[in-house]
C-alpha cells in the first residue's frame, strides 16, 4: 500500500474550536467526503449536524466525551456518550479523568472508562489520556488501564494542552502493546513530514485540524 495516496484513510479531521458556525461544519464534513477521511471529529452538539451530512458515506462521526478537561462526573459522560452516539456518533474520543489517575485512583479511571464503553457498545472508542501532564512512568501506567478498559484506541492529546503529541510516546506505546490496542496521535500535527512520523512511529490514526495544509501537501507530492 502507497502511504502517501492512502494517508486520508488515517486522518480524523478535527473540528472542535468553540465558535465554529453550522456553515463552517457543514463545509468541513464536505471537505471530509471530498478526501474519503476516517472521520470527522466534532463536539456533542455538533454530531447531529455532521450525521446529516455524512450518513452515506464511508467517512464516520467522531464526538468527543468529557471534553477537554475529563473532570465531568462519570454519569455525565454516559449520558453525552450514549446521546452522542444516538445523534449519529460511531466513534467516541473520551477524555478520562486525569485527576482520579493523577490521584492514582486508577479503580475510579478504569471502572469509569469500562462503564462509558459498556452503555455505548458497537461504536469505537479512543481514550485521551493528555500526555503533556503525564511522566514517563504515568504513560506506562496510562496505557495498561485504557487497555483493561476495553477501549479499541489510546489517544495522546485534546490539543487544549500546552504540549500535544510526542514521537517518544507513540514508540513507546506501540512496543508496549504489542497490538492490544491501536493509537491516535493529536495535538500540534499541523505538516505531512509530522503525519508521517507518526505513522512510521506507529499511530495508527491522526487527529489534526490542520488538515486543508496537509492535503495540498500530499496532493503535491502525488501528482
């Protein structure tokens, strides 16, 4: 397989700046259909809005959950979740709750996370864990909870921190692992050179709102 000419197939093209108008949505999820993209990652009350535009495509609806801080109670992100995916949703990028795991209550985050996935089955879901906050220790520890999770992804950042995706971490997760689970990297992807060093790094999806750059990027090296 040519990455390059296949390098949409990886990217979930995030919409999820605040004061984003319906018009600015529908001309992204148009701008998804137009390059096949994995999805189109958007807030809650945005789902709908992208489900009607997208329902007969290939190109899914990512919603976030918790997001960006995670600090919603967990019944709270079982409701956005279950109403999300009711709205049109397939895939779920969630937030968990970085205090509880900061707190090591790492019972609290994982039943959390199993609870979410248990009301919401038959859709994806990736777990943002937020790495910019995390030693390296954490990230260790990260990993091994979102897999007993059940989650089908772990996810590096909301792109709300200081610091978004690491080459390390996608490495070192990706040797952990040992394919028990898939990756997404997000957060400061803003080139093709970068989405291509995460993907050679091991991600097996990207998250970026830069995504318009990209594609000119890649249409100028294919063509």
């Amino acid at each position: 397989m040519d990455l390059l000419s296949n390098i949409n197939k990886y990217i979930d093209h995030s919409v999820l700046k605040p004061f984003v108008t319906y018009k600015e949505i529908e001309k992204h999820c148009l701008f998804a259909l137009e390059y096949k993209f994995a999805s189109v990652c958007v807030n809650p009350f945005h789902t709908k809005l992208c489900y009607e535009i997208l329902k007969n495509s290939e190109v899914k609806v990512c919603t976030v959950v918790g997001f960006p801080l995670g600090l919603t109670t967990k019944n709270i992100k079982i409701k956005e979740a279950v109403e999300s995916v009711e709205n049109g949703a397939t895939e779920l990028d969630i937030v968990w709750n970085i205090s509880a795991f900061k707190s090591k209550d790492y019972t609290y985050v994982e039943n959390e996370l199993k609870e979410i996935i248990k009301h919401t089955p038959n859709v994806v879901h990736k777990i943002i864990v937020e790495t910019a906050y995390l030693t390296q220790e954490e990230k260790i520890d990260a990993l091994d909870i979102v897999i007993q999770s059940g989650a089908h992804y772990i996810k590096t950042s909301t792109g709300f921190a200081e610091k978004g995706a690491d080459i390390e971490d996608v490495k070192l997760w990706k040797s952990l692992s040992k394919d028990r689970i898939k990756i997404k990297a997000s957060g400061g992807i803003k080139d093709l050179n970068t989405v291509l060093a995460f993907i050679n790094a091991g991600a097996d999806r990207i998250g970026t709102s830069s995504t318009e750059k990209i594609m000119k990027e890649v249409d100028g090296n294919v063509l």
